[in-house]
C-alpha cells in the first residue's frame, strides 16, 4: 500500500511542479490553476481509493485449480475422453485445450483435457468423471488473489477518472497548441495504462470467477489386470524396444567413425612400417673393422 501511495504522490508531484513553471506570466496563470485543480482532484481521489481499499478486502478473491488423473482400460480411453468434452458443453464449462494421443511403437495411449468451469457446476463435472474411469489422483490448489485485484481495480477507477479530466482540458478554448501537445500526449500515456490495467484485470476475473480443472488419461496397465506372467510379457515387449535402440546406436557409431578410418588407417600403416624398420636396424650386428 505505502508503495502504490508512493508512486501516485510521485505522478501527482510531476504535475504540480509542471504547473509552477507554467506560472511564469499572468497570462498562464490561469492555465496553471487548470492543471493544478486536476493534479489535486486525482491526488485526492488516490487518497480516497486507498483508504477505501481495506473495506473492500472483505469480499475475497481465489484462484482455484483442480488436477486429477483418470486411469481407464484402453479401449474405452478415446470414448471416455470424448464423453468428458461433450460434458463440458453441457454446463456452464468450457475446453481450453484437449489431446489426445494413439498407441505409436511403445508410447502407450493417453489424453488430456484443460477445461475452465463456473463454481455451481464443478460437483458436477466432478461426478461425470467419476464414470469415466477410477480417479488415481486428485490435488487441489487455490491461491488468494484478493490483494492484485482490489489493487487493478483502483488503478483503473484513479486512470479513469485522470484520463476525463485531460479529455475535458482539450475542449477549453483557453488551452494554447503547446498546452494541447502536452494534455495529449498525459491522455495517450494515461490511456495506455488504462488498457494494460483492463487487461490485467480480465485476466483475473478468468482466474477468480472460473475453477481450473486439468484431466489427464491414462490407461490401466497390463500388470494391473493381469495374469502372473504379466511381467515377463512386459520384459519380452520391451526387450524388443531396447535391442532396437542397442542396433541403432551402433550404426551411428559406425557411421560417425568411418571418415575417420580413412585417415587414422594410413597413419598407423605408416607408423607400423617405421616400427618394424627400427626393430631391424637394431638387430643387425655392428659391421667389423679392419686392422690397420
């Protein structure tokens, strides 16, 4: 709170020290006293937001999201999954985003589904997707925004209110083509932060008046419904898996270190030759001397 004051006082302090330097003749005094009755009426209005901000506080605002995990048997992973999309439309929900995945080589099947709904109706989507599969987890988080969005609100009302008073100082007929440049130039600045703080707001309103809730699917695994020898099918499928990855790895490693063969093999030929001539020369015996 002390720095929102802060800043305000400090955007108030730049207008009032423009009005003292607009003050220089009597002509412009008068134009002075303008600006200076804004720069005091939103200096004030600021004070009010604030102080009024505590009361407001009361009503809280809380950003809710829900994530659970469904596990379902895979040839009802595709039905399961569709059934919880067309819920949605049902009620007062909507699908952020959706996937959905088919089994490729040994990635195994499996969905997801963002979906964003009102708090009357989340028991209910709740209860759809306990029929859709058994629900292995469930985590809740919820996070107080109440602050952010009592602080967005009074920014927009404090822009808003700035910004008419600068819309009513260009209707003045007293105002000079330098005092019109300027008033524009606050009134785009001032808009601009009014659009940023607007948005920042919807934002929150989509976070606050709407729960979150991420379903991801996966399928029952074989070892869970299976037989005792569940667990060596899976060894044998994924034997398959890892001696594919084990050939794979070796022709990359062959093909890398071919172009090297070409260089390293004349080397070593070459190095070999040297050898073996080193070795001969030192079994040669010394030659002899005649005498004299």
């Amino acid at each position: 709170m002390e720095k929102i004051l802060a800043s305000r006082l400090f955007r108030n302090a730049i207008l009032l020290a423009f009005v003292a330097l607009t003050t220089t003749t009597a002509g412009c005094a008068k134009k002075a006293a303008q600006w200076s009755g804004v720069a005091s009426e939103r200096a004030a209005y600021s004070m009010a937001m604030l102080v009024a901000e505590p009361a407001a506080a009361a009503g809280r605002f809380v950003a809710e999201h829900h994530q659970l995990e469904v596990v379902t048997p895979e040839s009802q992973l595709q039905n399961s999954w569709a059934a919880i999309v067309a819920f949605c439309g049902t009620i007062q929900c909507e699908v952020v985003s959706s996937t959905i995945t088919a089994r490729t080589g040994g990635r195994e099947p499996s969905g997801a589904i963002a979906m964003r709904v009102v708090p009357a109706d989340l028991q209910k989507l709740l209860d759809r997707l306990q029929t859709a599969g058994q629900i292995a987890t469930h985590t809740t988080e919820r996070v107080d925004k109440t602050t952010q969005v009592i602080d967005t609100e009074a920014k927009i009302k404090n822009l808003t209110e700035f910004r008419d008073s600068l819309r009513s100082m260009l209707g003045k007929p007293s105002a000079t083509v330098e005092d019109l440049v300027q008033i524009r130039q606050q009134l785009t600045d001032t808009q601009s932060q009014l659009d940023s703080e607007a948005a920042q707001r919807k934002i929150l309103a989509n976070e606050t008046e709407k729960i979150a809730v991420d379903v991801s699917f996966r399928i029952a695994k074989s070892n869970e419904n299976g037989g005792a020898f569940s667990e060596i099918g899976n060894a044998l499928r994924e034997s398959g898996s890892v001696l594919a990855d084990s050939i794979a790895s070796l022709i990359t490693t062959i093909v890398a270190v071919i172009p090297w063969l070409v260089v390293v093999l004349p080397i070593v030929w070459l190095l070999g030759r040297a050898w073996r001539r080193v070795r001969e020369s030192r079994k040669r015996p010394p030659s002899a001397t005649l005498p004299q």
